[in-house]
C-alpha cells in the first residue's frame, strides 16, 4: 500500500505541472494587474513595484521561478496582503475551511447514508418518494439561495443562531454555514446510497443473509453497507476537496474567513499569486483525496487490488 501511495504521489506531479502553467498564463491573459488601482500610480512607482515582484521578467522567466518557488513549498509573497506571504494566507484560512467544510462532510455522510438506506428499504414507497422528493429539492436549490433563506429564518425570524461571524468558532456560529454546506451534499450521498443499496440488496448473499433470519438492521450493517457505499466513496473524494478547501458563496455570506475569502479578494485584486496559490492547494487537495478514495475502496471490496 505504501508503495502504491507512493506511486500515485510521483504520478501526480505532471498533473501539477499542467494546473499550475495553465493557471499561470490563465492569470496572465486576464485584463489589468496587481498594481491597477482607481488612483494611478507614478510611471516611476509602478515599474519598481514590478522589478520588486519580478513582473519585468518574460513570462517563461516568471513560471520558470515560480515552479521553483513550489518545489520549496513557498507560494510567493501575496501582492495585495504586503506583509504576508501566499503560504501564510493559506494556513490561515484553511484551518477554518477544513473545521467548516470537515464538519458538512460529516453530516452529509451520516444522514445522506442513513437517508439513502432508509429509502432503499422501502423501495416504490411513500417513504421513498419523500425521501428522493426532498433530495431532489436539495439538488436544485444552490447554496447561494439556501445561505440567506436559512440566515432570515433561524438568524432573522425566530433569533435562535448568529447570522454569520466565527464568534471564537463556538458551535453557534458553525451551525447556519454547516447546515448550508451539507444539504446539497445530504442530497447527492443519499440518492447514491439508495441506488447502490437496492442493488445490494438484491445479490445472492444478502438473500443467504435473509434466510439465515438476520434482521434488517444485521443485513445492513454486516453485509450490505461496505459494498453500498463504493459509489459514495468515489463521489466523496472531489466532493469533499471542494467542501473543505471552503465554498466561496457560503463563506462570503455567512461572513467566514476561510480560503473562499482569499480566492474572491484576490482574483478581485489581480493578485496572481494569492490566486495560484489556492488554485495549486486545492489541486493537491483534489489529488490527495482521490487517493485516500482509491485506498478506502481496497478496504471496502476485497476484490479490488492495489498494485
């Protein structure tokens, strides 16, 4: 296993590479710089700003340092934050993005499964209808009208939570943007787990289970929960990268100082390496979580081999 980690880790360096050059001149193509403010600086000012962070240089130059920078895991100082560096803004954002983000991911697994379960249980039923009803509603509903719905009844309306802040990162504050986060979520796990589960259940050695006499919950737990979830794994490793690196909408609304912030202030900005930088992080994030899925699934079905 380590070995294959190891594999998949050398593996994902090209793939680095081509996110970061694309992200680099994507940055570059897009109108106005770091430096283009409503006052326009001196000629003079503006071009030692640019000799300072090395913009003079070709572009080719630019990414050639640039990747040197990443092979040293410095992100390059932040254009607009003067006296932060890309790495520091990230560390500090990325803690309340992983606590927010790792906290929907939480809820979303637990009820979307015992949700989907519940369903495929009761499969054609009025039940199921509901409960596929309601997930299809969350499936449609974006979280950028969820957000303020849920902030004008539970913050507004009735004054039973904050409406946005980290509040010292009590549990009140957390409630609203957690709830935001993980309803989209809670929707797509549950309609996966009661596709897979209704194919379960329907195998030669969950009906060996019945006849045994095993009841439904001993079925679910024992036999037909480990292969149920294979689809929800694989779906929750891109989905949980996007949720803890912070959604920007969410994070904007509720007032959150996450990575979202910082990725909004700094394409507002034209602050490219703020920008790369969360870019490049949530790559990596993408990257590693694909492999804890690719991991879980030998877990989860002995038939699957890492070589």
């Amino acid at each position: 296993m380590i070995a294959y980690s190891v594999r998949r880790l050398l593996g994902a360096i090209p793939t680095l590479l081509v996110l970061v050059s694309l992200s680099f001149f994507m940055m570059r193509a897009v109108p106005g710089g770091p430096f283009d403010k409503e006052r326009q600086l001196p000629p003079e000012v503006e071009a030692n700003l640019r000799a300072a962070y090395h913009l003079d240089e070709p572009v080719y130059q630019q990414l050639g340092r640039y990747l040197l920078g990443l092979a040293q895991l410095d992100f390059g100082p932040s254009f607009q934050y003067r006296d932060y560096s890309v790495t520091e803004l990230v560390m500090t954002g990325f803690p309340v993005s992983l606590r927010l983000g790792g906290s929907a991911m939480l809820v979303a697994l637990v009820v979307g499964v015992a949700a989907g379960c519940f369903a495929a249980f009761r499969q054609n039923s009025a039940a199921d209808h509901a409960v596929m009803g309601a997930a299809m509603v969350g499936v449609s509903i974006p979280s950028f009208v969820v957000a303020p719905l849920l902030i004008l009844a539970f913050a507004v309306h009735w004054h039973w939570l904050p409406a946005g802040g980290l509040g010292g990162g009590s549990i009140a504050n957390m409630v609203l943007p957690v709830v935001a986060l993980a309803l989209p979520q809670i929707a797509y796990v549950s309609r996966l787990t009661r596709g897979s589960m209704i194919e379960v259940l329907r195998s030669n050695f969950v009906r060996t289970a019945r006849a045994q006499g095993l009841s439904p919950t001993q079925i679910v737990l024992r036999h037909a929960l480990k292969p149920a979830l294979l689809p929800v794994v694989s779906y929750l490793g891109p989905a949980a990268a996007g949720v803890i690196t912070g959604s920007v909408v969410v994070e904007q609304i509720f007032g959150v100082p996450g990575l979202g912030r910082f990725f909004v202030n700094g394409a507002l900005n034209r602050d490219y390496t703020l920008v790369m930088g969360v870019v490049v992080f949530y790559g990596a994030l993408i990257i590693l979580f694909n492999l804890l899925v690719d991991l879980a699934y030998a877990w989860l079905d002995p038939k699957v081999k890492l070589q």
